[in-house]
C-alpha cells in the first residue's frame, strides 16, 4: 500500500472514529505533512483519495471538512486484508462458526480453486459480528493442501492474519462480484433480516501473488448495514480490477 492510501486510512479511521466529527475543519496540509512525515504532495493525494470516497470536501480558501462517514460499517472494498482490516478498529470483531468441515470440491469450486475432485477443502460458514451485532455472513471454500491446519481457534479470530504471520504467505490479486439478492433462511436467521429485506453479496476468488488461487467465498451483508465503495486506483497506462 503507497503511503498517501496508508495517511488517507489513518485519517479515515480518525473520521469513523470522531477525533475529526462531521462539519469540522481538518488540519492543514503543512500540519499534516509534518504530522505525517510527509510532503505536501502526499498529503493531497491522500486527501483527494478521501475526497473521492466521500469522507471529506474541500471549501475555496478554507480547507478540508469532514463529511461523513454516512455509516459507521461503510468500507472500501478496493483496500484489501480481509474484515478484521476493515473493520476491526470500530469495535470487538468476533466471529461465530456456523459450520466448519473438510470435503470435496464441486465443479465451479474446482474451476475457482484451479483444483481437481479429489483434493480436499475447507468448507467454513461463519457469522461476523461487530460489537455482538450480526455484520456478515461468509461462505468460504479454501483448498487444505495450500492452507493447512485450520482450526477453530483460527476461524474464530482472522484467518488472513493466519495465512500471513504463520504461513508466510502473501497476497496477491482478487475478483470480485457483487450484486443484490433476496434473503435466504440463513440470513433471516442469522444476520435477523425480514423476509422481505435485500441482501448485499460479495463473492470473490482471492490469490497469493504467486497466482494461485486460495479462498472462493460469498460474503452477506444486511442492507442497512453500511455501504462497500470501490476506488479505481488505476494509472492510465494500466488498468485492472
């Protein structure tokens, strides 16, 4: 992560969390540069990033004011390292195991692991809770052989930290699709949505930087529960999702 996105992060926090509140003036770009480290260019790229998201706007001659966050759970999905990551600082981030097995992969799973039918996999369904209230419902599908020794103990806490400090291993790139959906008897049950509630779902295929595939899941989020932005953080010489 370049540092203006690491500054605009810190900042974003710093909104989420009230030390900056709604309708107040942030500090200057000499101020933050120095809070920071930093140049002045950074500060305004980092800046700008927030501006795009919607975190703050710049007034002629004034400065930079906070607008929002809208939700206390908005988050950006283009920053990646999971929902602890995200969210973990607003709150305790818990996780429940709705289920936990090991089988064999169907044939989408096979095609989005780039895995055979006899290999095994992780088949985990957990519930994400912030501050003991229903979050996420997530649908993972890990390959065993490359992610070994999952446990409970793990699921209940961030599997992405585990793969990173115990396994050694590093991300690479992740494809998402998200769309709207009606609810399902899991989500009625378990993130206490109404019959008639939509349904926010992100599923994904997430890579080591090797280029192996090693989690395909969908993640459930309640409608009411915030909003997912997407920042392109492209150059125009290239481009990707």
């Amino acid at each position: 992560m370049a540092y203006y996105q690491e500054i605009a992060s810190d900042l974003k926090k710093k909104i989420i969390d009230g030390i900056y509140p709604k309708e107040t003036r942030l500090p200057n770009q000499a101020d933050l540069a120095e809070i920071y480290g930093t140049s002045r260019v950074t500060i305004q790229k980092a800046l700008k990033h927030l501006q795009i998201e919607g975190f703050i706007e710049s007034r002629q001659g004034s400065g930079s004011y906070v607008k929002g966050p809208e939700s206390l759970y908005d988050y950006d999905a283009s920053i990646y390292g999971g929902m602890t990551k995200k969210l973990g600082h607003l709150g305790q981030l818990d996780s429940k195991i709705i289920s936990f097995s090991v089988g064999f992969p169907n044939e989408k799973e096979q095609e989005k692991l780039r895995i055979n039918k006899n290999e095994p996999i992780y088949d985990i369904i957990r519930l994400r809770m912030l501050d003991g209230e229903p979050l996420a419902l997530e649908y993972t599908i890990m390959p065993v052989l490359l992610i070994p020794r999952l446990t409970e103990e793990i699921l209940k806490k961030s599997i992405y930290q585990y793969i990173q400090e115990k396994l050694h291993l590093n991300f690479g790139q992740s494809h998402r699709r998200i769309k709207a959906d009606k609810p399902d008897h899991y989500d009625v049950e378990y993130l206490e949505c109404q019959k008639d509630d939509p349904v926010l779902e992100i599923e994904q295929t997430v890579y080591l930087e090797n280029d192996l595939p090693f989690e395909y899941s969908q993640t459930r989020h309640r409608y009411d529960k915030g909003d997912i932005t997407v920042v392109n953080k492209s150059s125009r010489h290239n481009y990707q999702l």
